[in-house]
C-alpha cells in the first residue's frame, strides 16, 4: 500500500505544525490549564486555519476534508498538547450531523448550524455518555417526549467536553418512556439545561449536563448508527493524537538524556536504557501503524469498522501507557514536575486511554467480535 501524503496533505500538517510553534507553546497551554482549561479564544484561532471546518461539507461552509486529514491535524494538535475540544466539537458533532442529514427535519439545523461549526462562531459537542454507562452507547436513560409545540428532554449526561463553553448539545435521547425504544438525535441549546463545569486533570474542561424538560429540536428518530460511527471518528482521532504525543514524549526523553549526565556520562550512554528507548520506539512506531489502520477503516461496513477501531484503540491504550511511564521514569524527579512538559505529555496519554472507552472496554469489544472464529479466519 501507498503511505505517502499527497501534496496537499502535507501542506495541511505543515500548517497546523507551524501554528502550534508559533502561537501554542508549552507556556501558553500550562497557563490555560492553571486558569481552568477555557479554550474558547483557541478554538478561534483554529477557525481561523479552517480546521473548524474540515469534516463540515462544503456546501455549509467546511472544507469537506476526510479521515486521512483529520489524522495528519490530530497528530500535530497532539505534539503541541493543544487542549482544545477539537475531536468533540470539529470531528465528532459535524459527523453525528451529517450521518443524521438523511432525515427531513434535519434539513434547518444542518443549514443554521453547520456554517456557525464551520467558521468557529458555534460550539456545539456531542453529549453521549451517561453516568454508569462505562462506554456503552446503547445505555441511555434519558427520554424524549413529543409535546404539542416540539419535543422535550428530561435526564443527565456525563463528562461532556467543553460542556461549560458550549453554546449547543447534540443528545441521544429514548423515543418515549419504554426501555427498548429507538434512540434519536436532539439538538440541544446551552440555555435550556444546567450544566456543571469542572477542570480534567489534562488540562482542558467537562461538564456535567442536565435536562429537565429541556426544549430540544430533533434532528433523527433513528440515530444509532450515526452515533457509533461519530464515537469511531472520535476514536481515531484520539489514536492520531496519541501517536503525536507519544511521538513529542519520546523526543523530549531522548534530549533530556543526550544532555543529562550520572556518574560521568550521559544518559545515553548506558546500554540498558538505551534498550528501553528502543522498546519505546517499538511501541510508538507499533502505535502508529495501528492508527492509520483506524483511520483506513472508518469507511467499511459497521461491523468491520467497529472491530477495527476496537482494536486499534486496544493497542494504542497499552502503548500510551507504557510509552508514558517509561518516558517519565527515564526523566526521574524533573518528569513529575508540574512546569516541566513530560507530566504533562503523560497526563494527557492517560486520558486518551480513557477516551471512548478504556482499554479493558475494547478488550472486550476484540474479544466479541472474535467470538465464531477466534480470529483464525477474521
């Protein structure tokens, strides 16, 4: 197979590369952090690039870009550590949107808010997990109800990036009272449910959401499918950005011992860590691999793609994990340090292996799929 960008492509990355060295140092985003984690005035300068735009198609506005895109920003968004809500608010909700866009009553949504995802004036994140979920999204509690003058929603949801910045939410909601009803699609306005914002411990920010009768406009009856191909969409972008974190973590490390110096050497000068750096890169290299498969894969048919990113997923959660702690550890004292870069790196990785389900979730997700031929025949 071919790997190689296309001209385009790699004028795209060399963009985004060179906004995050000019204007998202490592100080810009430590002091975001400090101050609460609000990016609002970042997702502008994103807008600015067009990035807001990428996955919106170019009849609202976007630049109509596809998945291969979308990884070659995340992975540089990932280097500069750029805590922004970009997966949720320029991947994920135009995905949900367009993948809903079949139904007549999405028609005046898509033209209202797609232009405003587009140009960056509108934040609008998906709202997908409820609490005691742990992932699923087929577990949803939160009911629609038809009134005579539209539709109503009344429930919670969970750790919604940027749910405190958010000027919409799109919900999945039940279709009725009734356990096994159909879930929808509903646009949701800021000003018509509470939300409770908080800091992560990467430095960005989640809300708490809740609906009490909250006025919806309903986008699709039948949303099941566009919801799991969004979450697949969220996660190979959070692979993408992993790997552009485990790539920066790694050069980080690999200075730091080139410069510092125990008994009279480098770091790098004694052999078995220089065998633990080698390891890492296998991890990171390996990583990496499996994210351009996720990426390749989000245009099969569900099931295929559904393994596929549970797999790739899988594996980027045990290489974040290990990648992160071997890189701390080889930093010692200084990687802990909450003004050093390396904490950070690693705070981050730990959260993208919680993104859309852990690695244990995806384990399972594997291990379903496999069930008919333990993957002799897959």
């Amino acid at each position: 197979m071919d790997f190689e960008f296309s001209e385009d492509q790699a004028a795209l990355r060399e963009a985004v590369q060179r906004w995050v060295e000019r204007g998202f140092s490592f100080e810009r985003r430590h002091r975001l952090a400090r101050a609460g984690g609000a990016t609002r005035e970042v997702v502008r300068e994103l807008a600015a690039l067009g990035l807001t735009g990428l996955h919106v198609p170019a009849e609202h506005g976007g630049l109509g870009l596809g998945p291969i895109e979308a990884m070659l920003v995340m992975e540089e968004l990932g280097r500069g550590l750029v805590n922004a809500p970009y997966v949720a608010a320029a991947l994920m909700a135009p995905a949900l949107l367009a993948g809903a866009g079949a139904a007549k009553q999405a028609a005046p949504l898509l033209a209202d808010w797609l232009p405003r995802i587009a140009d960056g004036s509108a934040l609008v994140v998906p709202a997908l997990q409820e609490p005691g979920a742990r992932y699923r999204l087929d577990v949803c509690a939160t009911v629609a109800l038809q009134e005579a003058d539209g539709w109503t929603l009344t429930g919670r949801k969970s750790l919604v990036p940027a749910g405190d910045e958010a000027d919409a939410f799109l919900v999945p909601a039940r279709m009725g009272a009734q356990p096994d009803a159909p879930i929808g699609l509903f646009l949701v306005e800021r000003d018509r449910c509470s939300v409770r914002g908080f800091p992560t411990q990467d430095g960005a920010r989640a809300a708490e959401v809740g609906f009490e009768g909250a006025t919806a406009h309903c986008v699709t009856m039948d949303a099941s499918a566009a919801i799991a191909h969004a979450n697949d969409v969220g996660i190979a972008a959070s692979c993408a950005e992993g790997v552009g974190a485990m790539d920066a973590l790694l050069r980080l490390t690999v200075d730091y011992m080139n410069t510092r110096k125990q008994f009279g050497q480098t770091l790098a000068g004694f052999q078995a860590l220089r065998h633990r750096i080698a390891d890492v890169k296998m991890q990171l290299e390996l990583a990496r691999s499996m994210s351009y498969f996720a990426t390749l894969q989000l245009g099969e048919a569900p099931a295929q793609r559904r393994r596929a990113l549970s797999q790739a997923k899988l594996q980027l959660g045990q290489s974040m994990r290990f990648v992160g702690q071997q890189c701390i550890q080889l930093h010692g004292g200084i990687g802990m340090t909450d003004e050093y870069a390396a904490s950070h790196y690693f705070k981050r990785l730990t959260m993208l292996e919680l993104a859309h389900g852990d690695s244990l979730h995806h384990l399972g997700q594997v291990s379903a799929s496999l069930q008919d031929t333990a993957g002799v025949f897959a």
